[in-house]
C-alpha cells in the first residue's frame, strides 16, 4: 500500500515538472513572436526610428501651405498621432492641420516643434503700431501729419492714427507718381499718352 501511494507521488511530481517546462517553453515560444511582430516596447521605438529614416529626406522643408500629407513626412517624419475625422496631424504638442484632400491648410508652432515656414504678421488698417514694428522694423523717418502719423519704409508709407492703430498703407511709387504729376506740363502728358498708345496698340 506504501509502495502504491509512493508510485503516486512520484507519478504527480513528475507530471507538473514536465507541464512547468512545456508551460515555459511556450511562453518563451510567444515571447519570441512578440519581438519577431515587431510589438515589444524597444522593437517599437527603434522600428519608428527606422521608418523615419526611411521616410524623411534631407532639404525637404520647411512646410508650407498647400504642402500634400506625404510631403509632410518628408518632412516631419511619421507623426505622433493622426485624427482622422478632423484631419490633424500631431507632432507631440503641435497640429498640423489639413483640408479634405489631406493638403496643409495651417498650423501652430508655438511649442516650436515643426519645421515650417515661419508665419510673417500681415499688416492691415486697425493693426497696432507694435505688430507694425515687428513685421517691418523701424521706419527711414516719422513725420507727424495734423493728427496722424506718418511712417515712411523703402517701398510704402504707413498712417498710423493718434491711438496707434494702423489708418492706410499707401505704396510709395503710387505716391511718388501722382506727386511727380502735379508738376507735369500739357506736353508731358501728351508723351504719355502717346507712350501709352505705342505699349498697348497690339491689345
């Protein structure tokens, strides 16, 4: 009787040491699918790497409005995430964002992350003094005109009213030529408009 409940023991020892193994091994079998699939945490990191370098070509930016998606990762690389109903692309805190056939329509670069070209202040009537400034630097001279001022740059001058909003930009040569006008005798605009019927006589 001993020797049969002895036989058992054995017999039960040896059952779950060889189903441990097979466990083991199959465990080590799924751990070695994982890194060949490619879905291990550092397989991960190194596959982005790889594809981005793959992906990316050197003097491909910076980006610009209508750039196309793919141009973008040529750019960028692959992005971090993508929204798809919105048409966004994500480099970390930074969106890029597209219009229906995935072209770029704008971004915001605050963070810095992007490549893209550096967006300029369009200066219009209402804009502040300041962002006059920043866009085009100081003035060749600041005339005061009754109750505006007068900021004159080498290709426009711009009127800036007494709380420091923009009132017009008048281009220069437009000036320049009506001005050089009010002097002009009758047998100078009589050239002109003979120069002007030789340019035009073959519209």
């Amino acid at each position: 009787m001993q020797k049969l409940i002895k036989m058992t023991i054995i017999f039960f020892l040896l059952l779950s040491f060889f189903s441990s193994i097979s466990v083991f091994s199959k465990t080590q079998d799924s751990d070695k699918e994982t890194v060949q699939d490619g879905w291990s945490s550092i397989d991960n990191v190194f596959s982005n790497q790889e594809i981005n370098k793959l992906i990316k070509k050197p003097m491909a930016g910076p980006i610009k409005i209508g750039f196309t998606a793919k141009e973008v990762r040529e750019v960028m690389g692959i992005p971090d995430s993508i929204d798809e109903e919105k048409y966004i692309y994500y480099y970390r805190q930074s969106p890029i964002f597209f219009d229906l056939q995935w072209k770029v329509q704008s971004w915001d670069n605050r963070y810095g992350h992007l490549d893209a070209v550096q967006e300029t202040v369009k200066i219009t009537p209402g804009s502040h003094i300041a962002e006059v400034f920043k866009e085009r630097g100081l003035p060749l001279r600041i005339s005061k005109i009754d109750y505006s001022y007068q900021l004159e740059y080498p290709e426009d001058i711009i009127y800036i009213s007494e709380n420091w909003r923009v009132e017009a930009i008048w281009d220069k040569q437009v000036i320049e030529y009506n001005q050089n006008r009010e002097s002009m005798r009758m047998e100078d605009f009589l050239e002109e408009f003979k120069n002007y019927q030789e340019e035009n006589k073959n519209l």
